[in-house]
C-alpha cells in the first residue's frame, strides 16, 4: 500500500501543477481577449482536471486540507466562467 501511496500523491502533485498552468493560461487568453482558448482552458480544468484530481484524492483518503483545495479549485474556475460568460 506504500507504493500505491506514494504513486497517488506523485500523480497529486502533478495535477495540481497542470492545473495551475492551465489558470495562469486563462489569465492570459482573458487578458488578451481570446475567449475561444479560455473556453477550453475551462472545459479541460471542468471535466478533466479537477475530476481527475478529485477521483485521485478521494482514492487516498478524503481530508479537511484536500476537500478545501477543491473548494478553492471549483470557486475559482466559477469566477473564471463569469468572466469569459460561460456558466455550462
């Protein structure tokens, strides 16, 4: 079960990374009025990334700590989705 741990939180941290860069694009695209990619940078952070993330936490253990950060991750992504005029 070590490994199998160990693997999970590997794979955790590099969800979170991607899904920082893929926030730091849509700052970009947003600010340069690229609405098109911004839709995707959305959709890839919507149906991809943040579900991803959650199915690996949930696979090492739900926390306090793990369910606020994707709290954050989701309220984040919503302001995003006002911004750009996009709420589905």
């Amino acid at each position: 079960m070590a490994k199998r741990s160990k693997r999970l939180k590997k794979a955790i941290e590099s969800y979170k990374d991607e899904i920082e860069k893929h926030f730091n694009k849509l700052d970009k695209d947003i600010e340069e009025g690229g609405n098109i990619l911004a839709r995707y940078y959305i959709k890839e952070l919507d149906k991809s990334l943040i579900d991803a993330l959650e199915k690996k936490l949930g696979l090492l253990g739900e926390d306090e700590e793990t369910s606020e950060l994707l709290k954050k991750y989701k309220a984040r992504l919503m302001e995003y989705k006002k911004k750009v005029g996009e709420f589905g």
